[in-house]
C-alpha cells in the first residue's frame, strides 16, 4: 500500500520553490499587476506582457519557441524574432481592415503561425477564438457562427477538408488566411496566403491601447444543453496567467517548458502560449500527436525543466510500459503537472517511478481561464486531490439552496459544488451574447462551478465528479446535446441520448442511444453508417465511439431525455429517482 502523502524534503527541490507561505501571506493581485508592463494610459495588453517585454529587454535572443514538426526538424524563434512576426501579422490584420473587438478564429495544427497569428491579433485588439482541429465541419460552423468570425487563419489542407465544405453558410466571414502545406500544395480559390500577408507587413508596429477589461480571447465551451457557450476572456487576465505560471507551474529564468495540450482547447492558450511566454522560457510545441516514444525522447533531449500534461496521456505512457520509459532518463525534469481530468494517485506514483517526479494535479476549467486550485512544488502532495487553492483564489464547497442562493459546507469531507468567489482577474466576463446563462453560474459573489468536490481537513479539495451531462473524453469536454443534434439528422434516427462511458485510459467514451424512425430496422450496418455520419459531421474528437439501439429513449414527463439513466442502465448502477420518469 502506496502512502497517501507525499511530503518533500529541501532535497527534493532543485531550487528555491516560488510558493511558500510567506508568498501565500503577502500576496495581492496588484502586487503581481505591478509586475507587469502595462501600456502607456493604463492598458495592458496580453501580447505585449507575453513579447514585447522580453523582445526589448535582455532576454530578446533568449528562443522562446522551439517547434518540433512531424518529422522532427526543430526551428526556433527568438523573442525578438517572435515580436516582430507577430507585428507583421498584426499589420496585415490592420490592412485587412480588422477592427478591435471583431473576432480572429486560428483553425492550425500546432504550427508557428497559430502563435504568431495569435499574438499579432492580441496586438491589434482583435479578440482571438481557437478552433481544434479534430472538429469536423459542423462544431467549426457552429462556432465561427456564434463567435461572428470575421477572419480565419487554417493551412490549406484543414480547409480542403473541413471548411471548404461550409464556406458558404459563414457569411460574415470575410478573409480567409491559408498557410500552404506539403501535402496540399498551393492555396485555395478564394482565400489569401498567410505566408504572403505576413511577408508584406511592417515589423513596427502601434499596438493597440486595449484596457484590463477589453475582450481578447473567446473559448467555446459546452453545457448539458443548448448551443456551445462562448466564454468571453479579457487581456487583464494576463494578470493570472502570470501569477499561475510563477506559483503553480513554478516557472523560473532558464527553464524548458513543455505544454502538451493543443491551443484549441483552453489549457493549450492559457499555458501553452501565454504563461510560458510571460516567464520568459522556451516553450517546446510539438506538432505530432501522441505516441509514447516521442514523447520520452522530446522530454530527454530537449531537456524539458517543467512539464504540462493531462491524465490520458499519462494513461498511455503507463500503458506503452516501464521498459520503453527506461530507455531514457530525464535529469532536467525538475516539476510536473497535470490538468482535465481526475488524476488517479496511480498516475502520481508512476511519475514518481518512472520520471522520478510525483506529478502535481491542479484543477480549473474554461470559465477560470487559469489555474485556480494545485498541488504545488512546495506543499506535500496527496495523491488523487487537485491540491489548494492558489493565493488570490478564495474557494468554498457550497450547496444550492431555494431561490438561488448558496450554503456554503464547512464540515470538512462533506460533498458539494466548488464555488470560487468572483474577482480573481482572468474569470470569464461573459457568455457571447447569453447573458442569462452566464447569470445563472453566480449566487452573489460566488462563481458556481458545475463540479462536485470536498474539502479536507488540510484544506485540500477532491473532486467528486460534474453536476451536469457534459462529457470529458481524452481531456476535452463535450457537450451532449451537440451530438445528439448531429445523430437526430440522420434520416433513420428518431431519438437520441449521448452519455460518457467510463474508460480505463480516455477517462469517458462517448456513448449514444439511438431510437430509429419506422421503416428503418436496426442492425450492424446501420450502427456503423451512423457512426461515420456522426464522425464526418462531428470530428473524430466529439463523435461517439459506440451507438447502441432502443426501442425508445427514457423521458421525464416534460420530454427531457433522461441522461443520467441511461448511463445508470449502462453501468448497471441504481437507477435513482425515476418518479419523473413519462410512463
Ligand atoms: P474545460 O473547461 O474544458 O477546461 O474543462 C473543465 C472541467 O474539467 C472541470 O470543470 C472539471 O470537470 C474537469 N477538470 C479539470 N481539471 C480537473 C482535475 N484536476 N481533476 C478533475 N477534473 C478536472
């Protein structure tokens, strides 16, 4: 039996960890706002904290980006050099007549463009919307439509392949930025070259006077029902994003940082490009997707310092065995950190094992836009919590009560929904255009986190599981009532309810149960027809892995499909209160 503490001794720590108490003690969000640049007028822009402070200060040659493509060829990018990438698309943007406020999406492998096209919109007060890229067609329409895009950045293939088919259904659309691939060759009809735009522009210029408050970032994100909700991020959020690099991922001068997860999720912008930038390390992005080997080797010869990853992927380097993970060593590996997803305390042993670091899980979510609760480098970890919450970050386990108010559960070990009390400066600022949705998360000051946690009696939070429907699949949450709107447009599909199943390495698979339209008679080539239908609409990244049929889907009496029990059913759990259940 594993200890369910892992206390450190100073010999642990390989230098002087930034959290400590007397941090803890003297910490205030101005301090940390001091810190930063600021523009002149009393701005602040996300891009410029991130670049152009360290472009025109002493770590301007330092690379700041190391990118490693598919076939491993590295190419970096000094700060200086970043700064002056993202000027000219910020320039090309203006040419463009792109205004502050209107809305850039960056559909792109994990490419150099996306960071310069990210950074150069941020400088231009354009409001900045990554896309995944294992969307399909129909959450990429979906998106750019709520978000009103006005430009999108993708490489030419992802457009031949996913947007190509929509075009003609995003009206406001008015350029698309393509960067040429090999293997598409040349760039589209109707769209521009981003590599010429990019040639084209000035390596000067006027950075837009965006203020604390201004939009700079849009993240859609997924309830129980509805359309995605996209959550709207401000350029002061620079503020946590800086506090969270330094006191939760323990970012110093001089350290390599690797940020696995993918810019069009949340985690891939706040931690990928952002922090890492803010400390002035270098950030390795690698292009590849997954696969264990790669993953030792980038970790061994880049001399990776600080580690970002997610619980499958740390599920699929414990499946790929210890005797692929012995064939390397990783002695500047000094801190390691996980997010997405509950982190089993095996995995934290494993790290221990196999790394010879425990990995530190830490939780937040779209909405936080920053690391709000983490075991940290100087705090004993226990395998299985998220750890404490971060200075600045006041959190509590609340219950709802009747109209809309909140008791907060001081007893300790006792379930309830994590609530975190609003003011900390990245919260999202808004649902686009869903006011009333964005109202419903608050009860006074507190934030309503949609998560079920405990506290303990250390003050460290475990997380219980969600209080709604969504699905978290290999780290990304799903959303539902999206692919149940993509099945119900099968002409053979009458009704459907999508669960999350649980799985031993993605966490949760998607799950759907589909009840047929009559004249349509269910058997193996249907279930596989509708399994491409979902995958072509939906993106290998949201459609379901497996659909089963019934001959009808259970409802409350209002009509609502009752998730909960076919995922009951399914797990063979009990079934709960059915009393709403239409007879
Ligand atoms: P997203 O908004 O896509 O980043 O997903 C946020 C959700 O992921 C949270 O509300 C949690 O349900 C889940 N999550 C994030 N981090 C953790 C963690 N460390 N442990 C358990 N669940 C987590």
């Amino acid at each position: 039996m594993r200890a369910s503490i892992i206390p450190k001794s100073a010999a642990d720590l390989r230098v002087r960890p930034h959290l400590d108490e007397s941090a803890r003690q003297s910490f205030t969000w101005a301090g940390v706002r001091a810190e930063l640049r600021g523009l002149p007028g009393g701005g602040i822009n996300i891009a410029v904290e991130a670049l152009d402070r360290h472009a025109e200060g002493p770590h301007a040659e330092r690379i700041a980006l190391r990118h490693i493509d598919r076939h491993g060829a590295r190419r970096d990018f000094t700060y200086a050099a970043l700064s002056r990438a993202s000027n000219r698309f910020a320039n090309a943007l203006r040419s463009l007549g792109v205004r502050k406020g209107e809305r850039v999406f960056l559909l792109c492998a994990r490419i150099p463009e996306l960071y310069i096209a990210a950074l150069g919109a941020l400088k231009t007060g354009a409001v900045v919307s990554p896309l995944f890229s294992a969307f399909g067609p129909e959450p990429l329409r979906t998106r750019m439509t709520l978000g009103n895009a006005k430009v999108l950045v993708t490489t030419a293939t992802l457009y031949q392949r996913k947007i190509a088919p929509i075009r003609a259904s995003l009206s406001g659309l008015e350029h698309i930025l393509v960067v040429p691939d090999a293997a598409s060759g040349s760039i589209p009809a109707a769209t521009t070259d981003f590599s010429r735009v990019l040639a084209a522009g000035s390596e000067q210029f006027q950075v837009e006077p965006t203020l604390e408050s201004d939009m700079a970032l849009l993240h859609f994100t997924s309830g129980t029902t509805g359309t995605p909700k996209g959550a709207i991020h401000v350029h002061g959020a620079v503020v946590t994003h800086f506090a969270t690099g330094r006191y939760a991922l323990d970012l110093h001068a001089g350290d390599i940082y690797w940020c696995t997860a993918d810019p069009g999720w949340v985690t891939g912008t706040s931690y990928g490009i952002i922090a890492p930038l803010l400390h002035g390390v270098t950030s390795i992005v690698d292009e590849a997707d997954f696969d264990a080997e790669r993953w030792y080797r980038i970790l061994q010869e880049e001399d990776v310092s600080v580690w970002y990853t997610a619980p499958t992927a740390i599920r699929m380097l414990m499946k790929a065995g210890p005797e692929l993970a012995r064939r390397f060593s990783f002695p500047q590996l000094r801190f390691v950190a996980s997010v997405g997803e509950p982190l089993n305390p095996e995995a934290v042993w494993w790290g221990k094992d196999v790394l010879g670091l425990p990995i530190h899980d830490n939780w937040w979510q779209t909405e936080t836009g920053g690391i709000m609760i983490a075991n940290t480098p100087a705090m004993a970890i226990k395998p299985g919590s998220m750890g404490r919450p971060l200075p600045g970050v006041d959190a509590a386990i609340v219950r709802r009560g009747a109209g809309g108010g909140i008791e907060h559960i001081e007893t300790a070990d006792t379930e309830g929904e994590l609530a975190l009390r609003a003011g900390w400066p990245s919260m999202f600022r808004g649902y686009l255009d869903q006011d009333e949705r964005y109202r419903k998360c608050f009860a006074g000051d507190w934030y309503l986190t949609g998560d079920l946690a405990k506290r303990d009696a250390d003050g460290y939070y475990w997380f219980v599981g969600r209080s709604d429907d969504v699905i978290k699949s290999a780290g990304h949450l799903i959303g539902p009532f999206e692919v149940e709107s993509a099945l119900m447009e099968h002409a053979a599909v009458a009704e459907a309810g999508v669960i999350g199943k649980p799985d031993p390495v993605s966490g949760e698979v998607v799950k759907a149960f589909v009840s047929l339209r009559a004249g349509f008679e269910a058997n193996e080539s249907l279930r596989l027809e509708l399994l491409g239908h979902a995958r072509k609409r939906l993106g290998a990244a949201v459609a379901p892995k497996e659909i089963a049929f019934l001959p009808g889907l259970p409802r409350t009496r209002s009509g609502k499909i009752m998730r909960r029990l076919l995922k009951a059913r399914e797990l063979g759990l009990p079934e709960g209160d059915t009393s709403m259940l239409e007879d």
